[in-house]
C-alpha cells in the first residue's frame, strides 16, 4: 500500500512538473507571439483607423494623385523614431501619415535622422533654406529637389489660434507633385494693365504653386497666352485691357483662350471698375457685370468696424455652390470674407450662344440688410452677389467641354490676411474653382482632416462587437484550454 501511495505521489509530482513546463511554455509562447505580432504589426502597418475624420489613413485622392509618380522620393524627421513623440505629440500624426505613404507607394522611402546628432547631414539644407531645421522639422527630398517644413505647415488653426484641422495628405501630396511632376499645368497673370503680381500677390501665387501650377506672368500686348495655360488671372487691374481697333487687341486673345476651354479669374476693385471697359464687355457676354465706384456694407456681418470686410452669404444650390462642396458638410462652414466688394450683376440666366449653352450663378452673396454705398447714394444690396461664376458647355463626340469666367468684385479677397488666415474659406474656394475649372485631378481633392471630435467613429453596435471580442471570446479560448487540461489531467 505503502508502494502504490509513494508511486501515485511520483506520478503526481512528475504530472505537476509537466504541467508547470507547459504552463511556462504557454507564457513563454504568448509572449514570443505578442512580441512578433506587435513588431510585425509596426513593420507591415496592421492598424484600424477609427478616428472620426479617418485622420491617420490616406484618401482616395492621394492615391490617384501619387499613383503615377516613378521617381524616388525621400521623407526625412530630424529626431529618431523612437523620440517623435515626445519631440512633439502632431508630429506623431506627420510621422504615421509618412509611414501610410511608404505603405502605400515603393517610390516613398521614411527615415529618421537624428538633427542633433548628424548636423552634418542636414548642411546643405541649411545654406539653401530659408527656414531653421528643428527636431520638428520634416525634410522631403527628390533627386536635388527638396521641401523644408515646420511643423506648423501641416495643421490649420482655427481663429484663437488653436489647431482644428489636419492637411499632411496635401502637403506631402504638393511636395511630391511639386519636385517630381515632368509637366505641370500652368496658371497666367497679366501685367502691364497695374495688376498686382508677383511680391504684391504672394499669397495667390504661392496658393497655386502649392496646388501643383507653374505659375507665369504674360503681356497679352506683346505675348500670347501659352498653350499649356489652364488658368489666367487678372488681379487687380488699373487700366483696361486693349480690344477692338487697337494694333493688338488683347480682349481677343483672352476670348480666343475660353474658346479653347480655359479659365478665366478676375478680381476687381470698386473704385478702378469704370476704367475696364473693353474688360467688361468681355464679362457680359458672359453674363456678368461690374457695379464700378459702388461698395456694399453690412456692419451686422463683417469682421471690421466700418462694415466692409463683409462675411458672405453662401449659396444653397446651383453652379456657384458646387464650390464649397467640401466645406458645406461640415458641422459649422467657416467664415469667407470679402473686403471693399462692390456688387456684382448677373446679366441673364441662360444664353443660349451659337456655340453653346452658358450658365451663371452667384458663388458669394451680401446677406440681408446689406447696403450699396455709390456716389448717388444708398441702396439696399440684400442678396446682391459679390462672387460670380459662369460656365459654356460643349458638346464634341459625345463629351462634355468647359469653359468658366470667376468674377470677384473685390481686389482684397486675395489678400494674405484672408489667405493666409486659415480659419477663413478663402483659399477654399479658390482650391475648388482650380478643380472644377480644370481638365484634370489637383491636390484641391485631397481632404483636410477635422480634428474637433477626437472620438472613435464606431457605432453602438460595433462598440459592442468589440466589447465581446475583448470580455468574451478571449476568456472562452482560456475556459477551453483549461478544460482540456484538466480532462487530461483527470484521466492520468
């Protein structure tokens, strides 16, 4: 008996050191494959993106633009990786869509160089750039081409200055377009009419290189228009445009251009309406037409004391609204200002030309109560537009052809105070116009994404999925594995 009790103890002291071996195996296991899984899963990007506004995964728009691009394109951040965090909580949003875009593209190559360690890397950027190199800095390079950003670059603020929306898709998308693109398409602004071009237009100028235009000027007096001109813009002219009788009649050229399905931008102010005549009459056949020496004022909606930095009204169907599509589904559409406007007027609804069919429709609009302040007076200005697009359609072998005149009756609407001031929809509504009045895709697609709401955009029904994925399944899977040992251990 004796005998048998020392031979069931053995056996039972052999079974538990089995068991502890197995029981240790199983640990070690789990952690050998939570390791694995946690490496691989940074390596091959295994993540689910469940923020609200999709912010750490790329836009169908992104990869249409990219997906052409052939030639290597470098993204560096100038402290390790392992630091980027800490170096800057945003940074950590730059750096995951980086790692998207690696991803996503073999072109697209991620590195981490540490900016206080190897200076020297980073020399010949800082004899060439006009900016400091930061540890939160963001280098993107091609060949001898390449993009220097702060961190700033790649947020939107709201109007206390906080950050609101994120846009690192656009600028990664722009910096790659920008040094890698073997044609790009071309915007004109014409001189020698007193427009304001190049330092006096910094913000517009830099809105189209940004948007991935190769940005000109052109004197339709002595040049014509280059054949790969998408847009061109007068900004501000003071005298008027040459046309009919003169020895070149630059009024011509510009119709010859929408004839070709171009894009034409004006921007004009008040007080130098009257001197446009040859430019105007262009405009009406277009439908639109000027208000000179005239501007609209409306102190209950404007952002300035005297009542003519004008917030405007936007418009709720028809050609103009298509332009702020993007915007208009948000919670709270951001303010558009336009500044010192004078009213503008739609000629007529439709004409129906001999070469086609040309729709026109207000963009921007004076709320109610608004006031036309002219040299004969005071007039109500209510609903009166201040931004007006028009469009001809053609049809040729059964496809549809655009042309498009954008009249603003404001010169400051481009102002860098508006453009540059992010929390307005100025810069918006140009990025739209590039798109819609352009024959191709641009980076005006590429969404920015909304940072407000920071929580997970699951449904209730999902959330609870995920609930019993967590409390149930992973708690049944151990239930079963003891079970299975202690049938085991019962039939020892």
């Amino acid at each position: 008996m004796l005998r048998k009790n020392r031979k069931t103890l053995h056996k039972k002291r052999v079974y538990n050191a089995k068991s502890g071996a197995l029981i240790a195996l199983v640990l070690a296991l789990a952690v050998v494959v939570n390791v694995a899984v946690f490496a691989l899963g940074q390596h091959f990007r295994w993540y689910l993106d469940m923020s609200a506004g999709q912010v750490f995964s790329l836009s169908d728009a992104t990869k249409e633009l990219l997906a052409e691009t052939e030639e290597e394109v470098n993204i560096y951040f100038t402290v390790e990786a392992d630091k980027i965090a800490s170096a800057s909580p945003y940074l950590f949003y730059v750096y995951q869509t980086a790692l998207e875009l690696e991803k996503t593209f073999d072109f697209i190559h991620v590195n981490c160089i540490d900016v206080v360690k190897h200076p020297g890397f980073y020399k010949p950027y800082y004899n060439t750039a006009a900016q400091d190199i930061k540890t939160t800095s963001v280098l993107v390079t091609s060949g001898t081409e390449f993009r220097l950003f702060n961190i700033e670059a790649f947020f939107i603020t709201n109007e206390d200055n906080k950050i609101w929306a994120y846009q690192g898709e656009y600028k990664f998308a722009s910096a790659v377009l920008s040094m890698t693109a073997a044609e790009m398409p071309t915007v004109c602004f014409t001189t020698a009419h007193g427009e304001r071009v190049d330092s006096d237009a910094s913000a517009l100028t830099s809105l189209f290189k940004d948007a991935g235009y190769n940005v000109k000027t052109v004197d339709l007096s002595k040049e014509d228009i280059p054949e790969d001109t998408r847009i061109v813009i007068v900004n501000n002219p003071v005298y008027d445009f040459a046309g009919f009788g003169a020895g070149v009649n630059e009024i011509d050229k510009l119709d010859a251009f929408l004839d070709g399905y171009g894009c034409l931008m004006v921007f004009a102010a008040p007080e130098r309406a009257a001197n446009l005549v040859n430019l105007s009459e262009l405009l009406a056949e277009w439908g639109i037409g000027f208000t000179p020496d005239t501007y609209v004022k409306d102190s209950a909606n404007s952002v300035s004391v005297d009542g003519k930095a004008l917030v405007a009204a936007y418009e709720e169907e028809g050609l103009g609204a298509s332009l702020y599509l993007d915007i208009s589904s948000l919670d709270s559409m951001p303010k558009t200002i336009v500044n010192n406007a004078m009213p503008l007027k739609i000629l007529w609804d439709r004409n129906d030309a001999l070469d086609g069919v040309r729709d026109v429709s207000p963009v921007l609009s004076a709320h109610d109560g608004a006031e036309a302040v002219g040299t004969d007076g005071t007039a109500d200005a209510s609903g009166d537009p201040l931004m007006v697009l028009s469009r001809e359609t053609r049809i040729e072998n059964n496809e549809y052809y655009y042309s498009y005149v954008l009249v603003c009756g404001s010169a400051d609407y481009n102002n860098s105070e508006y453009l540059n001031a992010k929390s307005y929809a100025n810069r918006d509504i140009l990025y739209s116009a590039m798109r819609i009045t352009g024959r191709e895709r641009i980076l005006a697609d590429i969404p920015y994404k909304v940072l407000d709401d920071t929580s997970l955009d699951i449904t209730t029904a999902q959330a609870n999925n995920w609930t019993v994925a967590l409390t149930a399944v992973i708690p049944v899977i151990i239930a079963v594995c003891g079970v299975a040992v202690w049938v085991r251990r019962k039939n020892s």
